[in-house]
C-alpha cells in the first residue's frame, strides 16, 4: 500500500529553535523522515523552500510580534493539519512564565528602554494557540525525539498521534522512584505532562516541568502542600510558573488574587 | 499442603541451587530504592525492606509492554521473549494481590500474556515484619494458603517451608537433603508464637469492617469533594497498588509504513483521559467523582463481587500519595464525615 508522501513545513517563531534541531538530530531516522514526507519549508535544514499548502505544518515557538501572528495565521490557513512543537508554541515557554500579571510594558522598557523596535510591533509572548487553532501538541522543552518520530510516523500512516497526557509521576513510578514530593521535597511531576520518561526524577532531581502542564492539574493543592511542608509561596510560585506559561498563569490567578503570602 | 523444615544457613545453597530454574529476583535496597532486582545470590537481597515501591506484579503485566507486531497481513503475537523467573522474599500482601490478579486476568478472561508470565514466574515468598504503615490485618491478609509455589516462616533459627505447588516441590527436590518432615512440638509451638507476636506489631489500626455500607451511605458525601480538592491526579496510587490492573492500549507504527507494534501501559481511573469518551464526553470530569470509584472499588464494589475487598493492606498508599490520600485515611473520612488534614 502506497500513500502520497505528505507535503510538511517546519516554522520557527520566538524560542530558542532547540525542537527544530531536536528533528534535524533524529540522525537515524533522517533519511527516512526526508523519504517518507515531503519536506516544503524547513528553514534550518535547507535553503529551497516553498510556500504553499501543506498537510502539517509543525510549529515552534512563542508568539511575540504582530508580524509573527501575521505569518502564522498565513501557516495556518495552507496547513490541513497544525502541530505545535515544544513548549514555547504549546503554552508559551520560559518568555511567558509571567504573562497576564500586567507587567509586561514595564519589562520591556527595563530591557530596551527608548530604543525604537522598527521591525515589528513587539507584544507579550503567547503560546500559538492564543493565535489560531492547534490540532495536536508535541510538548517538551526541547521536545523528545522518540514522542516525535512516533507522531509523524503515525501522520503519515493516515493515524492520529497519541501522546501521553498524565503526569510524569505516572513514568516516574513505573520507573520504581521514590516520591520526591512524598519525602517534602518540590517536585512539578503532578502537575506536568509525561512523556520525557521522567529522567530527572530517576537521576534523582526534581521536575521542573519542562513538558509543560497537563491538561487536569491541580495547582491549588500542589501549592498548599509546599507551603505546608514550609517552602515560601513565592518562590514556589517561580518554580511552578517557570515553564507553565499562559496555561498556569490562568491557573494561578485565584491563588495570587488571595495572596501568595496568606 | 505440605510443611517442611530448613535450617536458616541452608537457604543461600538452595537459592543458589533452584537458579538453574530460572533467574533469581528478590527485594533489593539501593539509594532509597526498593524493588524486586535480578541477584546473583541471597547475599545481595534485602530481606528486611518492608514494601518494594512496585508490587510484583510488574513481572505478570509490565508497565509497558508490546502485545505484538502487526503489518497489512497480519499479526504475531510476541510471546516466548519472557524469561523463567522465580521471585524470592515477596510477602503475604503481595501474594494476596496476585492471587487477585489471577481472578482477573485467568478466570473470566483469559489474558495470554498476563498467563505466559504467570506460568514462568515462581513465588517462593517470606514471612515479614509489619511497620507503621502494614494494615494487612485489617484486610485478612497477614498469613497466605494459596497463590504461592513455596513459602518460608522465619522461625528464628530455622525456616518453616510451605510447599504450595508441583513447581515449589520440583525446587526442593533439586536439593532434598536441606528439608526435613521432621516437625516436632517445638515447630509447632515456635509458630503459634510467631502469629501472636506478628499480630501485636501492627500501629496503623484501621477497621474496614462494614466498608460497603459506609460507602453506600456516603456515596453523595461532601467528603469526596474535600478530598477531590485535594487530589493531585499524579495516578500514583494505581501505580503502587498491587491490585490496580487497568491499562490502555496503543499503535506504534515504523516511519513510512503501516507495520508497527501494539503496546499496553498501565493506565489509572484518577486520570482525567481514563473517561473520557468520543465526543468529548466525560463521565467522570470531577476529581472527586474519580477518586469515589477508585475507593468504592477497592472497598465496597469487589467485596460485592468477590467477598473480600481489593486492598491487600500493603500500606504502598500510605507510602506514596503525598497528600495523604489512601484506603486508611479515605475510610476514617467517610466514618467521621470530616477530611484529616
């Protein structure tokens, strides 16, 4: 059985383009990946590109100018399907750790003070689907090369990807470690989506949450027991929000509106 | 069943004699960790460890496991890649929760890949030591009759030997002369006294007597509610208990093909994606809603069916959940109306 290989563009917008060399270093299954797809566009891996309609286009990256939004709509309107790849397109990475808290003009001026960004229209960095529809979500920071070899195989077997949706904590037991949070210690596992087979709790560290939240968190609680066991709620704060962005900033709104301090 | 009788030094030669069976597994200690490891002799377990973080059933039914490999054709099942393993030291709880198992996945429904593991795993367990959080006698699963191939009492200076299976007599028959039916008044005696003193070791004392009817009393409770405020949703307690079977299923397919392979993972009813159906339909959105059908589960719904409940008392919840949610906790809730903090 043949199918028509499908037509696939990688995009890059804010971030640090480690989910794109993340593609470019599945070395062993390079070829393959160039074989079974149609590589349109992939501005770090070639220079003959072409716009055009695509059947996925995978997306990295925060959106922070006007002029990326403008792009990115254009992406979205020629792709069939939309895939964001790590944690900045999926909920607004590192950049958007402090989104919504109305501070933002401050920062920026802190930071460029006068200059005059000609450019483009800079704004708050926002995950890509504050902007248009996303289809699927790779997470990670960077993304893991076996969850994404697994979709796009499964994308061009004409399936629907499965990524894992609960927590880390779920690996992490069938990886027989004990529970850092259990034993006192900060550890973003419930509150962060698997798929990175939980390798810092196995190597002993706590999760940073670098794969982003889950879809069913419960922030609320995770918080209260942090400050229970006598951790200072604003510091646990910086560790939860570090890589939850606009996801977990609407999360923690309650909590910040009764004060952290409470 | 048969009883035998070994002398304590005897039990590292025979371990070392039955490894011809197959491999050697038992509880091992390393950095905070404890599980069931593949060893080389009795020198290198840890016989004391409590609980093992996973229970063994993670040898019957892996984490994650390929079922088997499919093209257009076709599939093959991949059986035959498991290896013949007998499991030393796993105790009275844990062989309940197999036991469990067995009804689940060998009676009503015969589950080939949970049964080619079964039929290649020995059990050879051992009489433990409770701690603060054993509760196994609340749960009428401190002492075990079935379920096991041998199972050894430490008796202080010698091992009383349950010889519970044809496979556990063909393991003693490969050394013989290490066993004795010599039993005397003193055995007996030594044993009655074993049972009095394990029983007055217990500290965590809970009652689950009436469990189904407290839980049909409380099934609109507002208790669920505090304690789904309070849930992580982390799964961990299906993770760690010896009687949590659910699983999920999935397609890996091979880049640029259709051939691939159908895994199975362990899967947990505190997840919010464990009810969700096509549509977008969940019948069990609330967090509270979930944790309810794990603990009327385990505590009324398998007592209806099977006429026990399905906590073994391992305490492996007790040991795991990091907001204190688990069998003892969730019970006393229910009785006293009012979430502990």
């Amino acid at each position: 059985m043949t199918r028509q290989s499908p037509k696939v563009g990688v995009y890059g917008f804010t971030g640090c383009a480690g989910d794109q060399l993340m593609i470019l270093n599945c070395e062993d299954q390079l070829v393959d990946l160039f074989g079974a797809t149609e590589i349109r566009s992939f501005l770090m891996a070639k220079s003959d590109n072409h716009e055009g309609e695509l059947d996925v286009a995978f997306v990295e990256g925060s959106i922070s100018t006007d002029h990326q939004e403008k792009k990115l709509k254009d992406i979205r309107a020629r792709s069939k399907v939309l895939i964001a790849i790590g944690g900045c397109a999926c909920v607004g990475g590192p950049q958007a750790m402090m989104v919504g808290d109305g501070k933002w003009e401050e920062r920026f001026k802190k930071v460029y003070g006068n200059a005059k960004i000609t450019v483009a229209k800079p704004n708050e960095a926002k995950p890509i689907d504050a902007i248009v529809k996303v289809d699927i979500y790779i997470p990670g920071c960077p993304i893991d090369k076996s969850e994404f070899l697994n979709a796009v195989s499964k994308l061009v077997a004409g399936k629907h990807p499965y990524l894992y949706q609960f927590p880390v904590c779920n690996e992490c037991r069938w990886k027989e470690n004990p529970c850092i949070l259990y034993a006192g210690k900060f550890c973003g596992g419930p509150l962060t989506k698997a798929g990175c087979g939980a390798i810092c709790p196995t190597l002993g560290l706590p999760c940073v949450g670098c794969w982003g939240p889950t879809d069913d968190l419960n922030v609320t609680s995770e918080y209260q027991l942090l400050k229970e066991k006598g951790y200072d709620p604003d510091e646990v704060m910086k560790k939860l929000r570090k890589f939850g962005g606009a996801k977990l900033a609407e999360l923690v709104k309650d909590i910040e509106k009764k004060g952290a301090k409470a | 069943m048969m009883i035998l009788k070994m002398k304590k030094e005897d039990l590292s030669t025979f371990l070392d004699a039955v490894k011809e069976w197959g491999e050697l597994w038992g509880p091992t200690k390393k950095d905070g960790k404890v599980s069931f490891s593949k060893v080389d002799s009795l020198s290198q377990m840890d016989l004391k460890a409590t609980r093992t973080i996973i229970p063994p059933k993670k040898f019957l039914y892996p984490p994650r496991f390929t079922m088997f490999d499919f093209d257009e054709n076709g599939y093959v099942e991949r059986t035959g890649d498991v290896p013949k393993r007998i499991l030393f030291g796993i105790h009275p709880c844990d062989i309940h929760g197999v036991v469990i198992m067995d009804k689940l996945f060998l009676e009503t429904y015969n589950d080939p890949y949970y049964r080619e593991r079964r039929e290649k795993t020995l059990l050879l367990g051992h009489s433990c030591i409770p701690d603060e959080k054993c509760m196994c006698i609340a749960t009428d699963t401190d002492f075990i009759a079935e379920g096991f191939d041998l199972f050894f009492t430490d008796l202080k200076m010698s091992y009383l030997v349950w010889v519970g299976s044809t496979k556990g007599h063909d393991l003693i028959r490969m050394k013989p002369e290490l066993f004795s039916r010599a039993l005397d008044k003193s055995d007996i005696l030594n044993y009655t006294a074993y049972r009095k003193w394990k029983n007055t070791q217990y500290k965590t004392m809970v009652d689950f007597t009436g469990m189904p009817d407290i839980f049909e009393l409380g099934y609109s409770s507002q208790v669920w509610d505090k304690l789904g405020d309070k849930c992580l949703s982390c799964g961990q307690c299906s993770m760690v208990c010896p009687t949590c079977n659910c699983y999920n299923v999935v397609d890996d397919v091979e880049l640029g093909s259709i051939e691939g392979t159908r895994d199975r993972f362990w899967d947990s009813c505190m997840f919010r994606e464990y009810s969700l159906v096509a549509g977008g339909h969940n019948f069990r959105e609330k967090r509270a809603d979930r944790l309810r059908l794990w603990y009327t589960h385990k505590l009324q719904a398998y007592i209806g069916e099977f006429g026990k409940p399905a906590c073994v008392g391992c305490g492996r919840c007790v040991a795991t959940c990091p907001v204190d949610i688990n069998v003892v906790t969730v019970a006393d809730a229910l009785k006293e109306q009012e979430v502990g903090k």
